[in-house]
C-alpha cells in the first residue's frame, strides 16, 4: 500500500492537505491570534494541560527586565514529568531505541518501567557522593543510554546538569568544569565512531585535574576497567543503588540545567534554564511541532551536548510520553546509507536534522536513499542554521517524497525550545522560510535603533514581551555579559540574528555577530583567535567564516607571525592546537600567515576586508585602514603568490 500523502502543493509552496488536517494538533492559523490576545493565559492553559504540578504558581509571568519569571510560585520535578507519570501509564512503551555504531552489537530498547528503575537508581548513586538539589553535575557523555539516565538523574535530585558535546577537548571542559563548579564529572571510557573507539576518559582525567571535581563516574562503553579511588564505574553502582528516589520538589524557577555556548569573547557562556518554562515550552513545541501522536517514534540527530539534543532528542519527546530514539555513531558509517536503514528498520516517524547533514547526502547522490523504504515517516524538520533551497527541496522530494511537511524550526540555546517555524498542520512550507513565531510568541525585525521594520527591509530579529516560558534566565555568574549580549534594544531580546519578513513569514538569514556556524555548531571567531593567539610563534590573528558547500561555514585564519615565515609544518601545528584548545570541530579550514592585517586607525582588525578577498571581491571602504598595503599583499597571500 502506497503510504500517505500529507502535503499538496501549490505553486511554488506546498501545504498540508486534508489527510495532514486530520492527524493534526493544530490545523488553523485562527490559534496565532487567539494566543496573541493575551499570551500570558495561553501560556498559563498550556502549563496546565501538559504538565503536572505538585503546587500551582501564584503569579504566571513576572517581568522586570532585564529578567523575567514564568510560573512564579508554582512547584513540580521535571523527572515525575518526564518519566514518572509514563512509568506508571504506559510502563511497557519504549522510552528510548538506542542504536550503537558498531554493525555487531545489537539496538537497545528500554521501556519507561526501565527507565525509571534505572534514574532512581542512579539517583541514589548521585545522592551517595552528597549531591544535592542545586549542585552542578558535569557531564560529558556520548549519545548512549546513559547519558540520559544521568540528565534525568540530576532533575529528579533538583541538581544542575551542565553537559559538555563529547568532542570538546579535555581544556574545553575543563574551563566548563570550572565555570560551573561541578562536583562530580560522569563520562565514558570512549565510544564508537566510524568503526574506531574514541578516548574520552583521558580526555575527562585531565579536564578534571585541580578542578572542584571530587568524584569521576564512569560508564564503561569500551569495556574498560575502571580503577582509582576518584573513580566510580556507572554499571557497577548502579546495580548496587537502592530502587526508590522520591523525585525532589524545586520552584519553577529554579535553575535545570547550564548549557555553555558561544559568545563573541573567547569565553563561552553558561546559559542558564529554569524548570517549569522551559518544560512547558520543551511540551508544547515538541507535540506540535512534530505532530507527536502516540504511536510516533521521534529520531532528532543531534547530539546531546548541544540544546537540540537535550530539549528533542531527550526532553520534548518524554515529556510527551513518546518513542525516542539516538544513534551513537557517524551517518556515513559503514556507508552513506546508515540513517535511511535506521529509519526503515525503526519505523521512524518524525525525523529532524540538520541543512549539514542533509547538504552531505545530497552530495552523495540519491542511490543510498533508494536501497531503503522511508514510508514511515510523517514529519520532517531541520534546525541549526538557514537552510538553502537546493537543499530543502532535495530533502522535502527524495527523503520525503513530496508526503511530508518539511518545518524549518529557527531557534537557539538561549530560547531553549523552538520559536519560528511553520506548524504541520497548518502551513505553508516554503523553501529557506522559517514561518511565523510559536502560538503566544512574538518575535519582530528592527532598524539599528530598534524601530520596527513593517516594510520587509532586512533588519535584527527581536522578541518581544512576554517572553517565551523556555528562554534562558541570565549567564551564569555573569549579569553584565547577559545584559550586555541580550539586551541592547533595552525592551526587546537580541538574538543576534538578520532576518527579513516576507508575506508575514519571518526568513532568517543568520548571524549579525562575530559568531558563526560550522557543520551547525555555535563557534565564536574570538575563541578560535584566543587559541591561535597562545601559539609562542603568532604575533596575531583573526579568524573569519567563509561559506561552504556542506557545513555551511568554515573557519580561515589570517595569521601575523613574531618572525620567520609561516610552513605547512606551523599550520598543522596552529590546527593540532586549535584541536586541543576547542576540539576538531573548531579546526580552521586554511591557515594564511601574511605580514600585517588590515586595521582601522583606532586598531580594530577589519574582518570585512579579509572575508571580501576570500571572496574575491574588490574591498571597499580602504580609505578608513591604517594600513591599506597589507590588503595587497594579502590578496597576493590567499591568491598563492606568496
Ligand atoms: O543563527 C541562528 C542559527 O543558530 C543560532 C543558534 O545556535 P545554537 O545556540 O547553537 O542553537 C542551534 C539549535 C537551536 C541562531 O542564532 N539557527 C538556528 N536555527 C536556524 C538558524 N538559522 C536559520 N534558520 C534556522 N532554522
């Protein structure tokens, strides 16, 4: 039987049809206005309906910027919601599929009955190394099992989780760790990735040296035994702990996790998240964003290092008492055809990744598609950056079919769930358009001086009060950064973004700062900078993105050496540092060593100039430059003539 279609089109955009509308939570625009009337009391339906607290707020949104609450008064434990009332409705559905790397070991499938055993356990553990509610936990885990059992742990105790991506370097946690005071460091001996283990342990040793980390729990995925009196083996103690941890209950505002993420400094930023928003915000997006129904079995590819990965690879899909399913290791292993096999061997519902991922299989042809059966599928999504039309319309045709309606969810680690995008039921799905802000959010683009621009003229994406229940709730230990990063419209949240309205649909074009976005992960030029900058041999440096085919973005370093001229031998070295500075996602595409960069007369590096040679575009504007020469022999540097 041919599988269903959900989506016609028309002209140049498609829409859901009939049989979409059906299936749909939502299916009329009619609920943007409703919600828009008074979006506090939308907020406040929504919290009641998806979640269950153990007091109810007494004040639903407070306001006084640059701060704000959501739900103030209330109490609740994220983990009773998450897992708890599933356990005990549903205990035999599959909370989690988990599939390995390796081809030889076998997918996991762990029910809610399961998963509950398994947190309260680990909760005990936790508890067993004194930590308690508001205490920070690093963790710095791979995408297996237990780095949920972990998250959900911490919720359940009220302490904070800060997860760091398993591919930061030992230094990139390490600074995390200390930022964050962590007391306990849970990770793995390493895991799989393109057939080959991959170290985390020594990495985990080192970042946690001198640092408060006073016990290290780790989860032996390779198989090694864990010894030393710092050490605890995850497996080892879990079967020990006792069965029962009463979920702990904590304010809506008290703070659930920190995630650190970049700024335009070098130094990354604890965002800081509450409970109760971000979990009504986590609910709502996740059921109807994606449609959630209850037989749906939700696949979003991030990792949980990032937020994508904890707000729907993790927390979204429990919360709605769904199917979720991680994958441990690389989408091209042992070829390009290992996400579609998953996909049909999993009956895969809802899938949502990234333009990266989807730029890479385009290129490598439609073949690897064709050898498995997608019909499973209802919803398609992408986050992480603009997506381009060849792209999108690639993924809407050849993994989609032209069935499923394909959302492009415009967010960030700050708003901790979705704000823009289309919903399923409603549409239009248009290529490179994000669509309109989330049912009781609003989001508008202002002129430099935060006047609104109605007209469609390109200008900074904004949102505006009330803000979203999910947004972020401060840096860590840092006000000034927070408001100096957030709030220079003083009445509105930045979010560093350009965008433009078409139609009354919102099109994001990307970052206004210096931050930019590699194979879809947040770097900071200032971060690649600093690392380069630590080199004895470099004077200085500046960092700069230019556009690439399948990541999106890339990094290219100018670099001004102290002396001696600059080898093949120093740019592996420059890259092998930046690996251990940051990780190898931060590594810079090219290094060019040139005798000056362009600087104006107050000293400020011009990045502009060196982003337009790469370009190969005549720079403009070299009358204000110190010193307009360097911009010659730069040209000559990158056009190899030097
Ligand atoms: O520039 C925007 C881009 O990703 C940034 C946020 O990055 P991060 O905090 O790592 O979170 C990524 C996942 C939520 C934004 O400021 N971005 C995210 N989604 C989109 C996007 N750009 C265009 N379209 C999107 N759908």
């Amino acid at each position: 039987m041919a599988a269903k279609k959900y989506i016609v089109k028309k002209g140049k955009v498609y829409w859901p049809n009939e049989e979409m509308k059906k299936i749909a939570w939502v299916k009329s625009d009619k609920i943007y206005r409703e919600a828009s009337k008074s979006p506090v009391k939308f907020w406040e339906k929504l919290a009641k309906e998806g979640i269950d607290w153990e007091k109810k707020w007494d004040k639903a949104y407070e306001e006084k910027l640059p701060y704000f609450k959501w739900f103030k008064g209330g109490k609740l434990n994220f983990c009773h919601n998450a897992l708890d009332r599933w356990a005990k409705e549903t205990p035999n559905k599959t909370a989690l599929i988990w599939i390995p790397e390796p081809l030889s070991e076998r997918p996991l499938k762990i029910t809610y009955m399961q998963l509950y055993d398994a947190v309260n356990r680990f909760s005990n553990v936790l508890k067993a190394q004194g930590i308690k509610k508001g205490d920070v936990v690093a963790i710095y885990l791979p995408m297996i099992p237990e780095s949920l059992i972990a998250m959900l742990a911490c919720t359940r105790i009220g302490a904070i989780h800060s997860v760091v991506f398993s591919a930061f370097s030992a230094d990139a946690l390490r600074a995390r760790i200390e930022d964050g005071e962590a007391k306990i460091l849970i990770t793995a001996d390493g895991y799989y990735r393109r057939g080959k283990p991959e170290d985390l342990l020594h990495k985990a040793k080192k970042a946690a040296k001198r640092t408060t980390v006073k016990r290290i729990i780790v989860v032996s995925r390779l198989g090694q035994k864990i010894r030393g009196r710092k050490f605890l083996d995850f497996g080892e103690e879990i079967k020990k702990a006792d069965l029962c941890y009463p979920p702990a209950t904590v304010n809506s505002e008290d703070v659930m996790f920190i995630l650190y993420t970049s700024g335009t400094t070098g130094k990354p930023k604890g965002i800081v998240h509450d409970t109760g928003g971000y979990a009504v915000q986590a609910y709502w997006t996740t059921k109807w964003n994606f449609n959630l129904h209850n037989d749906d079995i939700i696949w979003c590819t991030a990792d949980i290092g990032w937020i994508t990965g904890h707000t729907y690879a993790f927390y979204g899909p429990l919360l709605n008492g769904a199917t979720t399913l991680i994958y441990e290791g690389s989408p091209d292993y042992p070829d390009f055809g290992r996400w579609w096999k998953i996909i049909e061997e999993n009956h895969v519902t809802v899938f949502y990744t990234a333009p990266t991922a989807i730029r890479m299989f385009r290129k490598e042809g439609d073949s690897w598609l064709k050898k498995y059966n997608l019909d499973s599928l209802r919803v398609l999504a992408t986050v992480g950056e603009p997506i381009d039309e060849e792209a999108w319309l690639w993924y809407l045709k050849k993994v989609g079919k032209e069935r499923c309606p394909l959302i492009d969810t415009w967010w960030q680690t700050e708003t901790g769930g979705t704000l823009i995008n289309t919903l399923p039921g409603i549409g239009p799905f248009v290529p490179t358009v994000a669509g309109k802000s989330f049912p009781g959010t609003k989001h508008i683009v202002v002129d430099e001086q935060g006047k609104e621009n109605k007209k469609g003229e390109s200008g900074y994406l904004v949102q505006v009060s009330p803000f979203a229940p999910g947004m972020l709730h401060g840096i860590y230990k840092n006000h000034k950064k927070y408001v100096e990063t957030y709030w220079r419209f003083k009445k509105y949240y930045d979010t560093s973004d350009g965008a433009y309205l078409r139609n009354g649909l919102i099109r994001v074009t990307g970052r206004t700062d210096d931050v930019m976005k590699v194979a879809g992960h947040r770097l900071a030029t200032a971060e690649l900078e600093n690392a380069i900058n630590e080199n004895k041999k470099v004077n200085e440096c500046a960092v700069v993105p230019i556009p690439h085919e399948i990541k999106g973005q890339v990094p290219i370093a100018f670099v001004v050496l102290k002396g001696g001229k600059g080898s093949e031998e120093l740019e592996q070295e420059l890259k092998r540092h930046v690996d251990q500075k940051i990780g190898p996602t931060a590594r810079p595409e090219r290094i060019f060593f040139v005798s000056d960069l362009p600087k104006t007369r107050s000293g400020k590096i011009m990045r502009r100039i060196l982003k337009d040679i790469l370009k190969k575009e005549e720079p403009q504007g070299l009358m204000t430059l110190l010193n307009p020469e360097a911009v010659e022999s730069i040209k000559d540097v990158v056009a190899g003539n030097q």
